[in-house]
C-alpha cells in the first residue's frame, strides 16, 4: 500500500517482472472530504483527481522493473459509449475524465476491454434504483503496452445479484506459451 493511501484503496502485488495494482479509485461527490479526525479537508473531486494522478505515477515507478496491470472501480467513465443514458459532462466529470485518459496515453496503459471490443457498449455498474437503464463502464483494467500481446481475453460478467457492479475479466497468457 502507497504511504499516500490512507484508506487502503490500493493493493499491490509484484510477481515476477509484473505488478498487479487493484484499485478502488475516489468517488468524486458534492460531499465534502473528511480527515481521520471528521474535519473538512477540502473537495471530493479534487481529491479524486489527485488520486488517479498518484495511482498513475506509482504506475509509471513500477514499470521501471516490468510490466503493469491496473484494474478495478475508478468512477469514472472515459466516454460516452461507456454510459447510459448520458455522459456527464459537466465540471468537475468532464476534467476528472479527460485527466485520466491523458495520463493513460502519456504512461502508455491500454483499456484493454475497449481495446478488445471497439464498438461495444457494456456496463459495470447499475444503479439498481432507476427505473430504466442507467449504468455506466467504470471498471476497467489498463494493461502497459508492453502487457498487450500476453492478452487472451477480455470481458465483462453479468451484474451480481450482490453488487451494483458486474465483474471484468481478463486472462493473461504465461509468457513462455507468447513466444514465437
């Protein structure tokens, strides 16, 4: 866990040149961010910008020894074939949005769902309360670009009966079995 995570949002696992982040990112809200005290320690939405920033620093610190997957719940949806029935677009959505599709591009990570399924629309997270579809794709696992080739598959679950989210899954290829 980073020292920068105080509340445990991010598990790292490192196996044999590859390293494993899980993370459940910030959801930005109008409710204030709280310390561990219960004061008011300023705005949730910058709060979860600067914790996509440092899930994606410590990315780029672990690719200096191999490859990287990070996967899990970001809240944010990177466009609008990724919602239902709208993309917000309005501030602060918007530049959470375009931030982390930015450093993904400038680190070199793939959303490897999209990148498997173009033109796909499927969700992973429902709100169960609507009384139509609303849902959007807001887990997802960004592979480094070193990673892409190693892929198999990449899909997303049916919605669990537990959750408002539905599983993705990716299977990883042994390394010696992608050699030609």
């Amino acid at each position: 866990v980073p020292d920068w995570d105080l509340e445990g949002r991010v598990v790292l696992v490192r196996r044999r040149g590859l390293a494993i982040v899980n993370v459940y990112a910030v959801n930005g809200t109008s409710k204030p961010y709280l310390d561990n005290a219960g004061r008011i320690a300023g705005d949730r939405h910058e709060l979860k910008r600067r914790f996509q920033s440092r899930v994606m620093d410590l990315a780029r610190e672990l690719r200096k020894d191999g490859a990287v997957i990070i996967a899990g719940d970001w809240n944010v949806s990177r466009t609008a074939q990724d919602t239902h029935p709208r993309l917000r677009t309005e501030e602060p959505h918007a530049r959470a949005r375009a931030e982390l599709n930015a450093r993904m591009v400038d680190e070199g990570f793939i959303d490897i769902w999209r990148e498997r399924h173009p033109t796909e629309r499927a969700y992973t997270w429902f709100n169960r309360r609507a009384h139509g579809l609303d849902a959007s794709r807001v887990d997802y696992v960004l592979v480094s670009s070193d990673l892409v080739y190693r892929i198999r598959a990449a899909d997303t679950l049916g919605l669990l009966a537990w959750s408002d989210h539905a599983p993705v899954l990716v299977e990883l290829a042994d390394p010696d079995s992608t050699r030609g």
